[in-house]
C-alpha cells in the first residue's frame, strides 16, 4: 500500500464530527492491519515499539 490520503475540513465540518463512545474492535483491527502492512522504513516512530512487538507475537 502507498499513497497519501489527505482529508480537509472546513469549520462546518468539524462542527458535525462526533466521536464515539467506546472502541470498535473491528475498526481497531483493520487498522492495526493496515499500520502492520508499512513497510519498516516508513512506519511512524511512534507506532514502531507497537509493531515490532506484535508482528513478533503474530509470527513467532
């Protein structure tokens, strides 16, 4: 996967986000499948201790 995804909003958009309540683990999944399929190089210095740690504990 590559490619930037960028998402602007304007004042009245901000106005209409809600957040939701409590986590969607299916939502937390596909994400976390998506953060896993980066490659090393590009992953964010943030997310790269939670990587290396679950892609050891998926593959080993």
């Amino acid at each position: 996967m590559s490619g930037t995804l960028r998402i602007h909003f304007t004042d009245t958009d901000f106005r209409l986000v809600q957040l939701a309540g409590t986590l969607d683990p299916v939502w937390e999944a596909i994400l976390a499948l998506h953060v896993s399929d980066i490659p090393a190089s590009e992953d964010p210095l943030q997310l790269r201790a939670w990587r290396n740690r679950t892609l050891r504990n998926v593959t080993g």
